[in-house]
C-alpha cells in the first residue's frame, strides 16, 4: 500500500498543471457554453409546449 501511494506521488510531480489565467479562461467558456445551449433548450421547450398546448385545444 505505501509503494503505490509513493507511485502516486512520483507521479503527480510529473504532472503539468494549467496556468491560472489558462483555467479562468476555459472555465468561463464552458459556462458560456453551458448558459448558450441552455437558453436554446429553454426556448425550444417553450415553443414546443406553447404548440402542443394549442393543437390539444383545439380537440
């Protein structure tokens, strides 16, 4: 058990992390991603309903 938290350690140094200005960068993109197909999947649900809404009334 001590031998592979050493090999995790040994590893972990050999890691590169991002640069901060690297991660702020990607992470606002995701979120602007996420909140762009948000609002698409929020105004197709409400078109989608609006129409079903409309054709049941007509029955």
């Amino acid at each position: 058990m001590a031998k592979y938290f050493r090999d995790v350690k040994a590893e972990f140094k050999k890691i590169t992390w991002p640069s901060r200005d690297n991660v702020v960068k990607t992470t606002g993109t995701v979120l602007g991603v996420m909140a762009f197909f948000t609002v698409i999947i929020w105004l197709y649900d409400l078109i989608f309903s609006n129409a079903l809404m409309a054709i049941l009334r007509l029955f």
